[in-house]
C-alpha cells in the first residue's frame, strides 16, 4: 500500500495575529533556567504547554530589540574591513500583556511581587499589606489541588478566596518560595522573622472551588506541586508589587507566532530580567459616544533584557533561540 506523495508548492509569506506568551520559573539558586527543546516540543498545542511552561495569554505590541553591536576588524591604510566582531551584546524584548493576573504582574514587576495576606484584627496599616492572620496547617495527604484540613479549620475558608501555600519562615537566608524563587532574604531583621513572609510572596497560590468536609478543592494545581509536609494556608485578597527595592526577578520566556497556515515561529529567551519598571498603557475599546463613555482597556507595558546562557550543543554564548517550523507541503528554500 502506498502513501499519497506531497507535492510542495511555494514558499508563502507567514501570517499571524496574535503572539502569545509563556513562562517558566528560573532556579536562582542554581543558576539553572528552564529550557525549551523546539526539536521535543515545537509543535505543542497552544493551550497546553509542556510542563513547566506557564500560560501567561495573548500579547499586543509585541517587539523584539536588538542593542548588539557588529563591527568590523580593520587592517592597514586606509584601514580595510578583514572580519566583523559582536560586541556589547544586548538583546529587549518590549510587549503589552492583555491579561492581568498574577505572573504577568510578576514578570513585569520591578521587584518582589506579594501576596496580599488577609490581615489579623486591628493590624498596622502598611502598603504592601499588613500583619497576616495565622495561617492553618496542612494535614497530610494533600495534593496540588486538594488541601486537606480539619473541620475547625476549614471555618476559616469559603468557597472564592484565594489562597497561599508554602512553609514558615523560620530564619531562612537566601533564595525562597516553593517552585518560583520569590525573593531573596538577606537576613531575619531585613523580614522582622515574620513567620508568614515565604507566603507573603510565594507564587504557590490557588482559588478555592469548592470547600468539602476534608479540605479544600482549588481550581487550579498549585505551582510547586504537591504540599510536602510542614506547609501551611493563608487567605489573600490579591497581590502587590512595588517601584523599587534591589530584587530582581528572572524568568525563562517562549514567545510563539502561530501562523494561519500551520507554520509557527518560536522564540525562546532562557533568562529574561525586567529592564524597566512596570507601566500601563490604557487604549480605547472603540469610539465613544460622550468622553465620558469611553471604555479603555488597560494593559501591562514590560520591557525585559534577556541574558546570556551557553548551548551545550558547542559551548557558544546565546542570549536567544529562534525557531521556525514551516507548514507542511511547502519548499523549504
């Protein structure tokens, strides 16, 4: 039995819509990101990307920037170009997140991002949220969607709240949060040893969906997998970052231009820090009928600089890979 043969027709030009965006977190005690293997997983689909890349949306205003300089090598009179040399290597990439929600204010964040801890009764005022209420134990046996709690426990929780999950601070130095390093302890003082600060800016958070006899169902799996023992819960009313601070984050970023006729292109930066501050961009929906009518849809304006990794394939120093799968039935030159 044969197989149809395919007979290519012309390179088309690439057409798409949109880009959209995806995230994984970056070891930063190990100095390890999280790499992205076009060759394993160039064609996923969009709405269920391999673990751990992190769905963050549909992009506007999408840019890439280069900074990198290319300049040649001159010898004798009248100084004749023999070979070209990159220096001051520096690769931007500017964007609009559509969405809003907890990472894409993280990655836009110009330091730590936080959790907003429901406060205990008759706590200070503070900007970044004040004291938090006591948080409640996990029992064992809870899993990344499941948290498993004791009756007098479970008062405290409703079926909406957002949640946080991660272990107590107890005089860690260094890196923390489970599954994202979150932020970087310099000390006890510099977090007044307050007991719930890992919680305070863990990324291990979830919505509560339904609230059982047992425990709590979430919407979502937590970030960092399962709870390991020792881990607590805390309600949050939302999240904060902040202008300012020495923190800050890193992030391995896919960028994907899905084309209409099946092709896609794939950009991947290992390392992606912020550059600038996190900014609004506010844009009319369509033309008002009064100035007072208008409707505008509010997005997050980052500009990330990527930084430097080696391909194990020859030791080169790269600050980006991009990738191109052509649809099928085409040429390939």
């Amino acid at each position: 039995m044969s197989t149809p043969a395919i007979t290519p027709i012309p390179l088309t030009p690439l057409i798409a819509r949109r880009v959209r965006a995806y995230f994984a977190p970056v070891n930063r005690a190990a100095s390890t990101p999280t790499i992205f293997d076009p060759a394993q997983n160039g064609s996923f689909n969009l709405d269920a990307p391999p673990a751990p890349w992190l769905d963050l949306g549909w992009l506007n205003a999408f840019e890439r920037k280069s900074g990198t300089r290319i300049v040649p090598l001159r010898s004798g009179a009248p100084g004749l170009p023999l070979s070209q040399v990159r220096t001051e290597i520096d690769s931007f990439v500017l964007l609009h997140f559509l969405s809003w929600g907890k990472l894409q204010m993280a990655v836009t964040a110009g330091s730590e991002q936080m959790n907003l801890l429901i406060t205990a009764s008759g706590t200070a005022a503070n900007g970044s949220g004040g004291t938090g209420a006591a948080a409640a134990l996990l029992q064992s046996g809870s899993t990344s969607t499941f948290l498993n709690l004791t009756m007098s426990q479970l008062a405290g929780f409703s079926v909406g709240q957002m949640v946080t999950v991660d272990v107590d601070y107890t005089g860690q130095t260094g890196y923390v949060g489970s599954g994202v390093s979150a932020a970087y302890v310099s000390s006890p003082a510099a977090v007044n040893s307050d007991v719930n600060y890992i919680r305070r800016v863990s990324f291990n958070v979830g919505r509560i969906a339904s609230v059982t006899s047992t425990g709590l169902q979430l919407a979502q799996p937590l970030i960092a997998g399962a709870p390991t023992p020792g881990m607590s819960v805390q309600t949050i009313l939302g999240f904060v970052d902040r202008e300012g601070s020495n923190f800050f984050h890193e992030w391995s970023g896919l960028f994907v231009v899905p084309g209409e006729q099946g092709d896609r292109i794939l950009l991947h930066y290992p390392r992606l820090q912020i550059a600038a501050s996190g900014t609004e961009s506010m844009k009319p929906l369509g033309p008002p009928l009064k100035k007072v009518d208008t409707f505008e849809r509010v997005a997050q304006v980052a500009e990330f600089r990527a930084l430097a990794v080696t391909d194990a394939n020859d030791g080169a120093q790269v600050v980006c890979f991009r990738s191109y799968i052509p649809p099928v039935a085409t040429n390939l030159w």
